[in-house]
C-alpha cells in the first residue's frame, strides 16, 4: 500500500494556507471577481496531486496564480479604468428613498431581493433610506436619512450639554430676579394657600376711613 498520499495531503494543507495567505485575508463575501476565480482556481489545483498528479507543479502554478492576482490588485491601484474593468464600480439602487428601477433592472436584481437585504439590515422603510448601494464585492451599503438616523453617544452627551446651559441659564435668570420670581411660583400645598388668604382677608386693614 503506498503512504505517499499522506505526505502530499499534509504538502497540500501547509502549501495552500500559505498560498491563501500570500493572497490576502479577505473572507469569501469580500472577495472580488478576479479573487475569487483564482481562489477557485487554486482550490481546483490542490486537488489534482491525490489524483496522481505532480505535486510540486501543481504548487507551482498555484504561486502563479497569487502572483498573478497581486498584480492585477496592484494595477488597480495605479489605474481607475482597469479597476472599474475588473472589479467593477459601486452601483446606487436607492435615492432619497426611491429605487432605481433602471438600475436593478441592469443588475437583475429583484426588488423582493432588495428589500430581504434591507431587512438583514433592520431597515423597515425604503423611504427612510437616503442611499443604497451595491458595491463590487456583491454587498449592499447603506446611508439613512437625517431624521432617521439613531442617535449616537456623541449626539446625546451634546443633548446633555444642552440641556446643563438651559437649566444654568434659568437659574441665572431667578438669582438677578430676586424676590419678584417667588410670587409665580406654585404652592406646595394648595388647601394651605387658601387658609392663607383666609387669614389676609381677616387681617385688619392698616388704614381706615372715618
């Protein structure tokens, strides 16, 4: 029985991981076209040594593959137009909360599928989203109108401020208002105020007529 097959399947997992590696980190839903063909590609290759063929070519046009796909990544950096012939460019589908029937009619993309992946995204309303996207990678992003918006740490700490000058404010306001603000003030106990205009009204005049 031979064993070779043993030292090649370990040869395979260490050669692939580090070929994967050279590749890059990206997970399978951020992968581009060209990442992913040649990520299949190279899946298809590690294969073919089980089957008896020759181990060391297949890493080796394995290695041209990711060095191919660098390449390719590198060139999109330097160039816009190959980047967009390539990848692709971001596509709006939602604006100002209305579909862009023309686009998803481009992409053949449903309107129930546009709105499962809202939905993933806990958006209820189209109307509530101010642009949608669908980025090269096949992924949907998305920008929520103003009011719609949940409020963040930093929106209720300037709130709080807010609010801190409002009440210092008023407080300033009673202080060079003296005596003359406690008149408007409401009693704590309302049977109490009226006893006490009982007792004024009882009180005997400071002056009186003959």
């Amino acid at each position: 029985m031979e064993w070779s097959w043993v030292w090649k399947a370990v040869l395979i997992i260490i050669g692939g991981t580090l070929l994967l590696r050279l590749a890059g980190r990206k997970s399978i839903s951020q992968m581009t076209l060209a990442q992913t063909v040649i990520m299949i590609g190279i899946g298809s290759l590690l294969i073919q040594p089980l089957a008896g063929k020759n181990i060391w070519t297949t890493l080796g046009v394995g290695t041209v593959l990711v060095l191919t796909l660098i390449v390719i990544e590198f060139a999109q950096i330097k160039s816009d137009s190959f980047e967009g012939i390539i990848t692709g460019k971001s596509k709006v589908l939602i604006h100002n909360g209305v579909i862009q029937y023309d686009q998803l009619k481009k992409l053949r993309l449903t309107t129930d599928q546009l709105e499962m992946n809202l939905r993933q995204k806990n958006i209820s309303r189209i109307d509530d989203v101010e642009w949608a996207t669908l980025e090269a990678n096949g992924q949907i992003g998305f920008e929520l109108k103003q009011e719609a918006q949940p409020a963040t740490k930093g929106d209720v700490q300037q709130l709080y401020t807010e609010i801190k000058n409002v009440q210092q404010q008023l407080a300033q306001r009673r202080t060079l208002g003296g005596g003359a603000g406690e008149k408007f003030q409401s009693p704590s106990n309302l049977f109490q105020e009226v006893a006490d205009k009982r007792h004024d009204s009882n009180a005997t005049p400071p002056h009186q007529f003959d």
